[in-house]
C-alpha cells in the first residue's frame, strides 16, 4: 500500500505478515528484552527497511535506534518505518533526491477514549466531525492521529527538536486523498528549506489508514 503513496525516487516494502529474522548485534540489544510484541514489529520493520535499501541498491545495513527511537539511516540516506497491528512498513530514498520522508499506518478504526481530544486542535475537532457526516467509510479522528504522526517523522530528521500535537495544524481533503500540516511554532531553516509546514497523501484500504510524507531534495 505504501508504494502506492510514495513520489519517484522512494524505494518503500510493505506486509500484512512478520519475518523471523535475526537481526544485526547493534539491532539485537535494543530488543533483547522486548515482549513478542514488540520483537515482531521492530523486526519485521528493519526487515522491510533492509529490502527496502536494496531497491536503491544499497547493501542491507544495521538501522539502530537513535535519537528519540528514529532509525539511524546510511549516510545520504533519509527513511521511515511503520507498525500497526497486522501491518509493517519502510520507505527509503537518497538525500540526492528527497529531502525527509514521515510514514504512518493505523487501524481503520476510531481512536482510543480520549486520544483525538488530546491530539486535535479546534479547528481539527471541527473537520474531523465534518467529515464523518460525510462518509464513515474512513475513520477520521484515526486519519488525523496518522497524519500528525507522518509530520512529526518528517519533521524531526531536519529540525532534531520535538513537535507536539498541538505544533501543527493538519487540513485533510477528502477528495483526492491529500492532507496539509502547517506549523504552528517558529519554523526552523535547515540548509535554506524553511520547516513551515508539509504536504502529504493519505489512503483508507486493507482495514488500515496510512499517510506519507516525501519532500523533494533542492534543486539548484
């Protein structure tokens, strides 16, 4: 499904399955006291991420936790990894030709108690019932969790600072299956890009919402 919301240049992987694979020493000692859980997720994950590598052509490479728990990428490499339950997924793609990538799955399935009370903004709280009177083929309030999710990935490999929930305001069209996040904070410049907001898509299939950042790398 990923692949599906990615731009030229991202190599993404994505399954409905996990993977027993043994993972790299540097990967191992993050989750050698993980539940099944969590094992499987961050596994299957690094798994889909190394394939994913290997479309560009790369050589399957340890991805350990960094800062913040983002996955620490080759150099002149930007990535990111999802996992929902029953869902794993990995996009990648070289800095030559994109700048950032944020990717996120969840449930097509309302937000736990509370959750969109906690994460939406008043404006969010208002089209998220908006468009729930218009169709409940897709789980909004999920959608909207998603999304902020994709920028908070996209924003932190170029800005290396925290972005809450309630950082970014996060407008979904309906229509043609995109969505805008504009910044709410003092928006950083990183190397002449200004991190104001981000556009991204967004798609409903298989029983899961997934949404996706890809900001294309300066051209001179």
């Amino acid at each position: 499904m990923i692949d599906d919301l990615m731009p030229a240049g991202v190599a993404s992987v994505d399954t409905f399955e996990d993977f027993d694979v043994p993972l790299p020493p540097e990967e191992e000692e993050h989750v050698a006291k993980a539940v099944d859980k969590r094992r499987k997720e961050f596994t299957t994950g690094r798994h889909c991420a190394r394939l994913a590598l290997g479309r560009l052509g790369l050589p399957p490479v340890p991805l350990p936790p960094g800062e913040r728990r983002a996955p620490v990428w080759p150099d002149g490499v930007v990535g990111s990894i999802t996992h929902c339950k029953g869902y794993r997924a990995a996009a990648v793609a070289r800095t030559a030709d994109i700048r950032t990538i944020g990717i996120d799955a969840e449930p097509n399935e309302p937000n736990p108690d509370g959750v969109l009370e906690a994460i939406a903004l008043p404006g969010e709280l208002r089209m998220v019932a908006a468009l729930g009177r218009a169709t409940d083929k897709v789980c909004w309030d999920r959608l909207l969790f998603s999304a902020k999710e994709s920028v908070y990935k996209a924003w932190f490999p170029l800005a290396r600072t925290w972005l809450g929930f309630e950082d970014a305001e996060v407008t979904v069209n309906p229509d043609d299956g995109t969505f805008t996040a504009r910044v709410l904070i003092e928006p950083p410049v990183v190397d002449g890009f200004t991190l104001d907001g981000f556009t991204g898509r967004w798609m409903a299939r298989e029983g899961f919402v997934v949404t996706a950042i890809a900001v294309p790398a300066l051209t001179t």
